[in-house]
C-alpha cells in the first residue's frame, strides 16, 4: 500500500480567545490539543473509536512517544483554520501522523507524531509495551478501503 | 465545631504566559484549574491524599456540583498570587469549599465551590451517589487536630 | 423588551480527549472555557464581532465579574453536546448570560455570567470601568431585531 | 563559549489532576505548557524578564519556530517533577532550548525548542522578523557570568 492511498482527515476550527495569549497568537500547546483531537478524528474517521478501542482491539490507546513541529505563521482569534491529518508512515509497531494546520490556505503549522500500538504488558501489568499494528487496522486507513459505497460503510461503523 | 477552627491552606502561584489571554490577563477558566488544584492541596494538608481516597475511604472522589465566583481584580502574567483555601460549611453529604486569590494583598478572586462525599451507587455501578461525610474526615480539617505534634501527624500521613 | 425576546445561540461541541480529567469526565474548568467561546459566539450571532468591538464601539471588552454554575450530570469524551446561551437580564452597566449545556437532550451544566461593558478609566488608564451598555447594543439582541429578512440582517453584518 | 558553560534552570512542578487526561496520564500538550514557563523562567535566571524584555531589548518576544519532543516514560497526578532548562546552542538570529523533565530521577520527557530573536518589521509593523541575537544577552547565559559571588548575583536580581 502507497502512502498516496491513504485517506486524509480535514477538521475546521474555531481559533477561540482562550486559546490565544498575551501576544495576541494562539499559545502554541493549544496547537498540541488540536492535532491531538485531530488525530482522534482520522482515527473515527477510518471506523476506528478511540473510545471503542480498548474493547474492539484490546489495545490501551496509541500513545505519542515523538513529536516534531514546525510554527510557520501565527494563527489569531477568530481565525478559522482547516488541519489535514493523515498516516504518513506505518512501522512494525508504530506509525506516523502528519498534520497540517492551514489559515486561509496559507500553512501555519506542521506536526509530525509518533504513536505506538500499546498494550499492557503481560510481564507487568502497570507497564505499557507496543506491539505490531494489525494489518486490518492498516487497511482501514487506505482510501481504497475508504471509497466503498456509503451504505457498506455507515453499515461497518454501527457495527 | 466552630467554622474558625478550620485550617487554611496557602499555596503559591506564578502566573505563567499560557495562563494569560490578548486582553494581557489570567483567562479565568485558568483561575479555576488553579483552584481544583487548590482543593487537593487543602485536602492533602489535612492528610488526605486525592490519590490514594478511593483506596483509604472507598469513595470515587469529591466532584464539584456548585460553583460561584466573584473576579474583583485581574492578575497579569509574571504576578506572584496567593491563594487561601479553606472548608467554611460541612453539611450531611457536601461541603463548601472557600478560595481566596490574593494579588500583592489584594483579594482579586474569591470562589464557593460545593462538593460532595461521592460512592459508586450499589444499584447502579454506572452511577454516582453522594454520602455522609464521615465524621474522623471532618476532624482531620479541625486546626486543633492539626496542632498535634508535628511526629504524630507525619506517622499518621504515612499510613 | 422582554426576556423571551431575546436571540439565543446553540452551539455543538465535541468532548475531546483532553478535555477530561483522571475521573474520565469533563475537568470543570473546560466548561468554562467551552462557555466564554458561547458567549463569543452569542455576540457574533448578534452581529458584534468580539474582535473588531474595540473598534465598533470603543470598549476594551466585555469582562466576567460574577459567575455561578451547576454540575448536574457527567460528560465524557466522544459525547457531542449543545450549549444553549441567552443573555437573560439586561442591567445599566452590565448583563446576565446563560448558558445551558446539554448532552443527548439532558441538562447537564448550567452556568450564569455577569459580564460589564468595560471601557478604559479616564482618570487611570490602566484601570478599566463600567459603562452604560448601548440601547442599539441590547436591541442587537432582541430576537425580533434578529427577524428581519436575511439580507438586511447580512447587510448590517457586514457593514 | 563551550556549551558546558550555560547556566541550567531547576523548576519544580507538581503535577495536578487536571492536568491528566483519562488514561491517568499527563495530557502531552500540558507537558507544552509546562516547556514554556521553564523558558520564561530559564530567562529569568539569567536576569532577563520576559515581561520587561520588550521595554529593555527593544523586541516583541522569542516566539518558538521548532519543536521536538520525546516522550519516555508516563508521569501521573500528584507526581513532583524537575525540569531542567538550558540553552544549547545559539545561532545568528536563534537558539535552542532544551527540556529535560525527570520523575524520581528518570528522564520522562526531553524537548528542544527553537527559539527566535524577534522585532517587529520595519517594512511591516503587523509582521515580526528575526534579528542577531546580542552578545550581551548570550554573556548573561554564561554559567561563568553567572558564578560571580553570591552576594554580588543576590543584589543584582533584587535590583
């Protein structure tokens, strides 16, 4: 699978006046809690609940164990912004996430996250380990996998 | 026992940047983050730790059910704020909580939260229900019960 | 003008991950945070841009002085909730906002603001006072104002 | 100058409850959160006050342009934990920041920043360009500047 065929998430947000500080720009962690929900986004947007997701692929989440990004223009108040998130990179048991984050088409910021495929360590059970990512989960995000007619879909996401 | 018996807690804080909006001022959703925090440091200074709660007093914790607060002056990032916390109301199952943020001696915020004694509920594992306050808890905030010698109290915490 | 007049706002927010707390529900101080962008998004409903008001109408803001809310039931991540924002009371220098958050129909946190329409002191001018808030301000609000035919509505809008 | 010779910043955090989200974890964009204050801080150290900054170099900030983090090991509610701030590197118009949080010792969290000098544009006042950093606000990082004798730094910072 190429990265090319991967799908793409696209969340609109509201720049709203508690995410901005004294230099009237948004204060950068808030940039961190958006692509964080993004990321839940594209997930939910493959068939994949992270809240489900304990129960469905007995995992205990995808923690973020490596970050980059780049702050390429402020983003104010008011501003309403677009973030394009998809799987850029699928590793043995870990993945990776690009987000792009646009202000009037204009790119102001992008992430990259490393997240891992984690369970509870059977070792020790107040530890986490990763473990290979599925390779159904991996099809999930494919677009192919995505552009079956709408009524197959809707049918998986229910079940 | 009368309400002036109560101890008092004083925990310091730095507003930080973050904390602060364009208007150049603490975002006051940040105030009550700061108070919550406040409240478990009350707690702990009675030798009851958030943490170990639903272990040592079988309860799921204290959440807040009421709030008022009262914002009679802005503090700015860099100032240095003082925030007095103390337990001013035991009722059967709740109790009020009071916060008072001093800015260079100046009470600039003051804050009622109620909060109750939450059980899991026996007919509903789902739900929450609130229950008696027990009556050694509402000793532990007695500032004569505090005034014991300092090697009593640290035995007692480490229990 | 009577209360019933007034225009209300809905606005839908998703629970995000990181909006919650260790108890797996909604950390209070978000609510708040959720509130100040409805009482944002009420004005701009009403035709005042939070942003360009420094302008349009030469006050510093529109800053919180007293706030009350109630928690009457839980939210979690994943739940889309509705907070519906009304002013309720109109004073001489300030006003009453409510907002009503509900989730799958149940009300679930109720919150009172008393904001003024603050100007800069013109005696001190880093102080900030009240001021009489506009009759043309209030009736901006009046749900009969908000009637009219739509491209009346987006010509003044835009003016 | 050998990087040896920066002077490092200690800041003690607590970590609180609503800082951790439902996995019992810290929320990673409050690790973000916690990064900048230890910047502001670091500069603090080395008697430059972020507040002042603007009056007494004549800039609008240091505004992060890069970011990488790496996350080790989880840290939980009522942890306390020390950050270790240091520059490592200065450029013409920048410098790195780097983060190291340790829980019980452990390195739990590393982060660089990269940071700009910046003005605002003389071409444009609504945009912000870098600048050469000056040398006298590279000497006031040194450790050597900073080992002067006690009494000497105490008084300065009193000032």
């Amino acid at each position: 699978m190429s990265k090319k065929a991967n799908i793409t998430n696209r969340k609109t947000i509201q720049i709203e006046w508690g995410d901005c500080d004294p230099a009237q720009i948004v204060h950068y962690p808030r940039y961190l809690a958006y692509f964080d929900a993004c990321t839940t986004a594209l997930f939910k947007k493959a068939g994949l609940s992270k809240r489900q997701m304990p129960n469905t692929h007995q995992i205990v989440g995808i923690p973020l164990v490596d970050l980059r990004a780049s702050f390429k223009a402020p983003t104010r108040f008011s501003d309403t912004v677009v973030v394009e998130s998809e799987i850029t990179e699928w590793r043995r048991s870990s993945f990776c996430v690009r987000h792009r984050l646009f202000n009037k088409h204009v790119l102001a910021v992008e992430c990259f996250e490393i997240r891992v495929w984690a369970v509870t360590s059977e070792a020790d059970p107040d530890q986490i380990e990763s473990k290979p990512v599925p390779r159904e989960v991996i099809e999930m995000f494919s677009a192919e996998h995505n552009h079956r007619p709408a009524h197959q879909k809707s049918r998986r996401k229910k079940r």
